[in-house]
C-alpha cells in the first residue's frame, strides 16, 4: 500500500519513539562510514515523507516543520501542482540543455520572473542550479557591464560556499575557514542592525557609504550585493530607509545594485520579494530556494541591457535551467499566486510574532525578536552587555527536536533561532508548535 504523503499526509505532531530513532541511528551509522563528515545536520532524523507542514522520519515520528528545508519548500513539500509538473514533464523531456537545443519550460520561469520580480523596466532572466550559481553569475554580468572589478558585500553577510560567493560571505566558521585564498576585489563595509548599533537607516546608510567612498572609490566598483533581509546572518531586518539610501547611492555612481533575495523571495516576507516592503528596486536581483519547490533552480533577473551586455556564451551552465525543475518553478509559482501564500506569510507572522512577544516579557535574554512575514528570527544575548548567548539555541533546538519540532539556528554569532515554516501550514500545526518552542526557550533561557 502506497505511504500518503504531501498535503495527504495527517497534519499532526506526533512522538512515537526517542528522537532519534532506531532507524535514524541506523542511517546515522551508515552516513558515518559513507558520507563526509564535513556535512552537518540540523537534526537527527532522517525523511521518509513530507508534506503541508510536516516532515514524517523513518521511526514514524511526524515532526512540525519550521525550517522548510531552509525556505525552499515555501509551497509545502510535494505540492500537488509541483508534482503533477515534475511528472508530465519527466515524460516528455528531462535534459537536453538549454545551450544546446532549448525548451519552453525555461522561457515560461524567465517570463514569470521578469514579471514578477521588483522594477517596472524591460528585463532578461538567465537560470541556474543553486543560489550560490546565481550570485556568481550576478557579479559576472555586474563586471561585464560596468568594466570594473571591485564588489562591495556587507557585515553579516552570506552569498553561498563557491570561492567567490565565500569571498562575499562574511562568516568563518563553517563557511570559510581554511579554504581560502578567496576571490580578490571584494570588499565588505558596515550594514545596518539596529538592535546592536541603534543607528536610524539613513545614519547607518551614511556610515556604509563613507566607508565605501574612502576605501574603494564609486569610479572602481562594479556592484553592491546585499540581502534585505539577512539569513544565516540572522534575519537581521535594516532599519527603514537604509536599504533606500543605499539603492540611491548606487544608482547615482552607475554601480550595479544587487538584491540577493534567494532567501527572503517567494512570498516568505508577506510579499512576493522583501525589497518590495520599501519600493527597492534592484538592477539585478537573484533568486532560488522558494522558486521550485524543492527542485534546484536558481536565477539572475534584471535590467536588459545589464543582462544582455554579457557576449553570447558567457552565461551557461549543462544543467541550469533543468526542464523538469523549470516546469516545478511554474507549478510553485502556480500556487503562490492561486493560493494567494504572500498574504498567508503574513497571517504565519503575525502569530509568531505576537507568542515570541509575550514570551519576551518574562525572558530577558531575548536581545531582540524580528523579521518580516514567515520568516521570524529570536536573538540571545545577554541583556545588560549584549554579549551573545550562543550556548541556548543550540540547546533549544535539540528540546524542539526531541519534542518533534523543527527549528534552525543562525546569527553570526550563533545566537539566533530562525523560524521558517512552510506557507501553507495550518494554524494548529503553527500554534504546536509555538507551544513546544516558547516552553523550550522558557525553560533553556532559566538554566
């Protein structure tokens, strides 16, 4: 008998046995003696089905999923629309390359971005594997353009783990450490987080520009690259108007003005991308993760004669822009819109926010609570100094997992819970499994 699973599957948490359990350890074991050590992982269980807003492991635990894979499955996992596309189109095509002898699924994801994405101009869209394929690229088609080499990349930054993505990423550990030497001309300035450096957004503005104009000269950059929202930084929303003011600068001095938006897109915000929130408008923007619903897809979206100055050939990739995860794309964005998930992120929002708020006013380790839509961020720290406390989300989400819910950590400095939860989970699911975190931060943060 076939397992139910997508949104077939019982939208319940459910502990049956330990976490982990006997046949995760088993899995475990064998990971050990195949699989590299240097890939980590978030929990200890391992995926059997998955579906609306629950991950069911191998023991028959069905955990609350408030990670999304890292806010890929913004949609759900195994969305039926997605599904149905994977499965007509892996009948019909599943490679050819697009260099080679194209295919309509990849025009339609280029159609749909060039639409959808912020800027009212006439763009082009090229399409790629992963985010970190997508930031690469932007960079090349940003030096393409201008003719100029240096990039400027931002405090608490992260871009992906190619050498030039590492290079734009500001974390050591575990994103850099001992793989260097890095790609040159990259330069990294101040950003604005208001919880720790209490600057308005066009004072924090102000210091990121200065420090530009001394230390690389607006005539020798190419591109600025940020994210308006920050991830693995820790969800780290600038105060209002600097993202703007930034916008403006690069506008004004003909540099490239690059929205990373791979983690903040497809509605996770409560709007289709989160530069919309102030009426940003990138020259290019790239995207990925929410885009396909769990299939690898990523692009670089933007204005069309920074797109079409590359020469032909210079963009490319044997599997960018795959058929089958292209059709995906087109059944994902499918969803987002009939089932309207950018006004759905901010219903999941608006209960995250106010539990974490309440929460807060009898945890005083809690520096800060932030974010925008369903993408919600807990920082730690202590409350008189503000040194970080990375010791309590680690120990929070292994309580959450053991209890059956999924949570991720972040921050620069590791004191962050980041909380994604796939758009279409339902209210119950979502109240759950804020009872099962609050209880664990109550009880971790009095330790």
């Amino acid at each position: 008998m076939t397992q139910p699973s997508g949104p077939e599957l019982e939208q319940v948490r459910r502990v049956v046995t330990e976490i982990p359990g006997p046949r995760s350890l088993e899995l475990a074991q064998r990971r050990k003696e195949s699989v590299s050590a240097a890939l980590g992982a978030a929990v200890p269980v391992y995926a059997d089905r998955a579906g609306g807003g629950v991950v069911v492991d191998v023991d028959g635990n069905s955990l609350i999923d408030l990670g999304s894979g890292i806010a890929v499955t913004n949609v759900g996992n195994s969305a039926p629309l997605v599904v149905e596309a994977i499965a007509a189109q892996a009948h019909l095509l599943t490679h050819t390359c697009f260099m080679v002898a194209g295919y309509e699924p990849y025009i339609q994801v280029c159609e749909e971005l060039n639409a959808l994405t912020p800027g009212d101009y006439d763009k082009r869209s090229a399409l790629f594997n992963s985010g970190a394929e997508a930031v690469e690229n932007a960079i090349k088609i940003a030096r393409s353009y201008t003719g100029r080499n240096a990039v400027v990349a931002v405090e608490h930054a992260y871009h992906g783990r190619t050498n030039m993505t590492m290079a734009l990423t500001a974390k050591n550990m575990p994103y850099k450490h001992r793989f260097g030497p890095f790609a040159p001309e990259v330069y990294r300035v101040p950003t604005s987080y208001p919880v720790r450096d209490g600057l308005t957004g066009i004072e924090a503005a102000q210091r990121t520009i200065a420090r530009i104009e001394t230390e690389v000269a607006s005539e020798n950059l190419a591109a600025l690259i940020i994210e308006p929202i920050q991830g693995e930084g820790g969800f780290i929303v600038p105060a209002e108007g600097f993202l703007p003011a930034i916008q403006k600068w690069c506008n004004d001095h003909d540099v490239v003005f690059i929205a990373d938006e791979i983690q903040t897109g497809f509605c996770r915000t409560g709007d289709w991308f989160a530069c919309n929130h102030e009426e940003v408008i990138p020259d290019l923007i790239t995207t990925a993760k929410g885009i396909a619903g769990g299939m690898p897809l990523a692009g670089v979206t933007g204005r069309a004669a920074i797109m079409d100055s590359v020469h032909a050939g210079g963009l490319g990739g044997t599997y960018g822009g795959n058929p089958v995860a292209c059709a995906a794309a087109v059944g994902a964005i499918k969803t987002m819109r009939e089932q309207d998930l950018a006004q759905r992120a901010r219903h999941i929002g608006s209960v995250m926010h106010s539990r974490l708020q309440e929460l807060a006013k009898d945890v005083d380790v809690i520096a800060d609570i932030r974010g925008r839509g369903a993408m919600m961020a807990v920082e730690f720290a202590d409350p008189e100094s503000l040194n970080p406390r990375a010791d309590l989300p680690k120990r929070i989400a292994a309580t959450c997992a053991q209890q059956g819910v999924i949570v991720l950590t972040a921050g620069t400095f590791g004191n962050v819970i980041r909380l994604l939860p796939p758009l279409v989970i339902s209210d119950a699911l979502l109240e759950d499994a804020m009872d099962v975190l609050t209880d664990a931060i109550r009880v971790e943060a009095s330790r």
